[in-house]
C-alpha cells in the first residue's frame, strides 16, 4: 500500500457527472452569502481528487464550526489500483447549518490523518432593495 496525494479539493454547490465521464462543477463557492443567520444550505459539495497512491483508503470529509465542532461529516471509501490512476471523490452535504458569520474549517482526513484544512468564509449581505 502507497498512500496517495490529494491533488485537489474545491466547495461547489453541485458535481455532475457528464455521459463522456467528465465531472462537470456547478457553482464553485468562494464565500457563503446570506442575509440572515442562523441559515440552512440545501446542498453543498466537496470535491476531491486523489493520485500517486496504491491500496484502500478512507476519506473523512469535515465542516466545523468556529468551536471546532463538526456540522457536518461524510466518510469515503475508495480504491487505487495503481500510482498511475486516480481516484475523484464527491462529498455530498445537505442542511448544513451556519449559526453566524465567519471562518468554518473544512478538514480532509485520509486514513484518519489530516491531508488538508482550509476555510470558507460565510457573510452577512444586506437583502437588495425593492425598486
């Protein structure tokens, strides 16, 4: 066994996958805006690619909050049967709950160990006006 490399993760709002095996991404996300909190997302996605590795791993996809606690966690299992391939995993998340403003960790674990940790940010927008 060969642990593998993450060779990327994004937030989008949705993965499509295409007839021609293509992933297509839908609403790459930058920030959370929201006129009032708490608020509830539908849906939210996180989405990963992993190469360079041989064997069966897990992925542990994390959302915290700002105390650290998780709102939101999705287990993958996945294989790579050679360090020439790669293995693309979707993390799918649904009524996730954002109490306030401000940075949530996003923390990818293989195996149990963090590979990576970043945030998104999430703001408080004024509703546009009625004209």
């Amino acid at each position: 066994m060969m642990s593998p490399d993450l060779q990327s993760a994004l937030i989008c709002e949705d993965v499509r996958l295409e007839a021609s095996g293509a992933n297509t991404l839908v609403g790459v996300i930058n920030v959370i805006a929201a006129p009032q909190y708490p608020m509830r997302l539908i849906k939210l996605c996180v989405y990963s690619r992993w190469t360079n590795g041989q064997g069966s791993f897990k992925q542990t996809t994390r959302i915290l909050n700002d105390d650290e606690r998780e709102i939101g966690r999705v287990e993958t299992p996945f294989m790579l049967r050679g360090q020439d391939l790669h293995a693309t995993n979707v993390s799918f998340f649904g009524g996730l709950e954002f109490q306030k403003p401000g940075d949530y960790p996003v923390e990818i674990l293989l195996d149990d160990d963090l590979e990576l940790r970043f945030t998104v940010r999430a703001i408080q927008v004024q509703p546009p006006k009625p004209q």
